[in-house]
C-alpha cells in the first residue's frame, strides 16, 4: 500500500516520504480501516516535529483522524493507533474507539467531525458551561478547531465573536454564523469586544492559540468569565497571572480532550450522539475548505502548521493529482 511515512523529525515538507509498504497488522482488539479520509490536524505537524505529547517510533505515518471502511463494511471515524496513522490507504484503530461516520456528511466531511468538534464541545460545555444568551470569543474563528467552536457557540444559542487574520479570515469567520468579526490584523481586540458587550467583556473565551490572543482574552473576559485553553498554535504558551485572575474574578480552563478517552469514554460516545444530531439537522457542518489529493500531503500537513490555512484541509487516498 501507499502511506506517507516520518524517518527522521523535523518539518513536515522535508520529512515526510510517500512509500510503498505492507498493510499493517492490527493487534488485539484493533481493526483494519482502509481510510477514504483523513483530516490533517495540528498535531499531525508537532509529530513530525517531534513535538507532540505522544511519540511514536520511527519511521511512523502521521494522521490522527480519518473517515473509512472496516473489513467488515462499516462506514466509521476512527482515531488511528499511532504508528500506523492515517495519511495511508490503509490504518490501524481500536475497536472499542470506533465511531459511526454521521450519514448527513460526506467522507471528507466526516473525517473532520471528531477531534474538533469533540474538543468544542468538552471546552464550551463541560468545561466553561456556556449558557444560551451567553457572550463567546472565538479566537482563530476561521480555522479548523475555531470554525468548530463558532459553529457549536450558535448551535447553543450564544452570541459569537470571531477573531480571525486578515480579511479573506474574517469573511470566513461572518459566514460561519459569527455575530461580530474582529481581524486581529487591523482591529484592537479588547477594544472591539469591550464596545460589542457595552463595557461587560466576553463570558466565554475559547483560546486554540494562546500567545498574544490569550493576553487580549484576560483584559477581555467579563465578570465571572472563562477562558478554555484549547492549544498554543502560535508557539507561545502564555504564563497566566494568577492574581489577575483573582482581582477580575474570572477563571482558566484547560481542556485536553483527549483525556475524556480515559476517564469517560462514556461522555465521548454521548457526545458523538449529539454531533450527530446536530450535523442531521444542519447545526453543524465541518468547514472543508480543501480535499487534497493523497500527492499534496506533506503540503498540507506544512500549510496547518504555518497557519496559512482555513477551515480544514483533507486528504483523500483515493484521489490523486500533483502536490502544491
């Protein structure tokens, strides 16, 4: 079969390989999925890197999230077990994981429901407990974890502010549903959140970036606000005051979703329930912006992590064509 494979760590453009080599072989309590989708996420560049909290032996195949079809037929998403990911035409993933693809998406579609979504809704509900009439700061609104969050916020009934750079973002960012679009290129953010909540500041903040954005997000949130740390895609990890925290009576939050698998897989399958229902009823729809044939994925996997991108970039196995 055809996987793309990491050697040696580094960026994603320079090591990543395109490789023939054997299927894998699930182990116990896993499944062979041949991969119809795989949605390219951050995480898939800080692997490359090196970078990510998990570390798997090399050579490895990136692709932490896919849509496709177990021997068996079923149309699933699945979370492949690292090293066999799913920039591949074929991976491995745990049965007892397994999700059934929501049949209101296409398979692109589909392979960016879980991650994103999952984590936007753990972040705004679980953790944050956004409540309807409720004002939400969305930093990064037109990326794929942000156009998520935008998309779960009004799903909930929360007035939406986006933060997106530049002004091709900030449309994105207006289409998605976002009441009031900030372009951090231009705009003063805390000024524009102060003036869009008369003074009050944002009840809710969801921060994937951190940095700069977090910054704002604390001279911005309201009287008992939260602000959800999701991730640092800027490559700053901020260091909070805590005695600002404590004078303005606003609270932290982080959220690694990931972590639900091992406390309360439970939650992650009553939350996929909801997805579900939600994509049936048109409340949600992953923002694809780009299906990319199986020859532009160490290009696609770059552009996510020099944050050039919009909505969600997917790779498609049995589509070819010549890489970008």
């Amino acid at each position: 079969m055809q996987a793309w494979r990491v050697h040696r760590n580094g960026e994603p453009s320079e090591v990543m390989r395109r490789e023939e080599t054997d299927r894998p072989a699930p182990g116990p309590g896993q499944v062979l999925v041949e991969v119809r989708a795989a949605n390219v996420n951050f995480p898939d560049a800080l692997l490359c890197r090196g970078h990510y909290q998990v570390r798997p032996p090399l050579p490895f195949t990136p692709g932490v999230e896919v849509c496709g079809v177990t021997e068996d037929g079923r149309r699933v998403i699945a979370t492949p077990a690292l090293p066999y990911g799913g920039l591949a035409e074929y991976a491995v993933a745990d049965e007892a994981a397994l999700l059934p693809a929501p049949d209101a998406l296409d398979d692109a579609e589909a392979a960016a429901l879980h991650i994103g979504y999952q984590t936007g809704w753990f972040g705004l509900h679980r953790r944050a407990g956004l409540r309807e009439g409720e004002t939400l700061l969305v930093h990064a609104a037109a990326g794929g974890v942000g156009s998520a969050a935008v998309q779960l916020g009004k799903a909930a009934g929360a007035r939406v502010i986006g933060v997106a750079g530049g002004a091709d973002k900030a449309a994105v960012a207006r289409s998605l549903g976002c009441d009031v679009v900030v372009d951090r290129h231009g705009d003063d953010i805390v000024a524009a959140v102060k003036d869009a909540t008369g003074g009050r500041g944002a009840d809710v903040v969801y921060d994937p970036v951190g940095g700069p954005a977090y910054a704002a997000s604390a001279k911005c949130v309201a009287f008992e606000g939260r602000i959800v740390v999701v991730g640092f895609a800027s490559g700053d990890i901020p260091a909070p005051a805590l005695n600002h925290a404590l004078v303005k009576n606003y609270a932290v939050l982080g959220l690694h979703w990931g972590l639900y698998n091992q406390h309360d897989p439970a939650a992650v399958r009553q939350c996929h329930d909801t997805l579900t229902e939600y994509a049936a009823k048109g409340l949600i729809k992953p923002l694809v912006s780009e299906r990319v044939p199986f020859a532009g994925a160490a290009s696609a996997v770059q552009r996510v992590a020099d944050g050039t991108t919009t909505g969600r970039l997917v790779v498609l196995p049995g589509l070819e064509g010549t890489a970008r």
